[in-house]
C-alpha cells in the first residue's frame, strides 16, 4: 500500500527507467516495422528485438518488484495500491503526466479516475 506521498516519490525516482522503457517502446516498433517492409533498421535486426525485449521486460520487473501495477505499455500506465478514506484505491500515472495526479477506485478502473485534489 502507498500513500500518496509514497507514490509520487517512487514515481519520481524511477521516471528514468520509465522513460528509457518509452523509449525502448519506441524502438522496437520502428525495428519491427522496417524489418516486416523488407528494411534496413537503424535499430539493427532480428538479435536486436530480442535484446529490446530483454530489456523491456527488465524494467517492467523492477516496476513490478517495486509492488506497482503495469496495467499497459503502450501508453505506460501504472497503478499504485493504495487508500483513501478508508476505501482501497489505485493511484493512477499515465505516460506524460508529471506527477500522479489521479486516482480510481479498484472497481471502477481508469474509467472512474479522479484527480487526487492535492
């Protein structure tokens, strides 16, 4: 369980893994995309989706050993247990926010996020 507090502290101490993992993303969707056209990728070949992959699933380890959520890639988004109001709830980070701003209850998903209002 996080408090808000807690989260956005991880958040900000792990965003360079987070944002190496976008890039990463990135690079593995070009490399697959020039090789499916018959290209030449500056991201390299075949050897090179593996250790794309490799290192993807790296960072999403660390974030999982971390007790965070990967709900999805592509956009990142993670979710943080935690409580509010004595009711358990998820704070929510979507790529390209600054800081966890938002927060859903467990049953409602991203559908009922709420901006956290602090």
């Amino acid at each position: 369980m996080f408090t808000l507090a807690e989260a956005r502290q991880l958040i900000a101490t792990l965003r360079p893994r987070i944002d190496e993992l976008v890039t990463l993303r990135a690079d593995l969707a070009e490399l697959k995309a020039d090789l499916a056209d018959g290209l030449e990728s500056p991201f390299g070949g075949v050897a090179e989706i593996k250790a794309l992959d490799a290192r993807i699933y790296a960072t999403v380890e660390l974030l999982e050993q971390h007790g965070i959520q990967i709900k999805n890639l592509a956009p990142v988004l993670l979710d943080f247990p935690g409580e509010l109001d004595g009711r358990p709830i998820l704070w929510c980070w979507l790529e390209g926010d600054r800081s966890i701003d938002w927060y859903h209850r467990l049953e409602c998903g991203f559908a009922g996020r709420r901006p956290t209002g602090a």
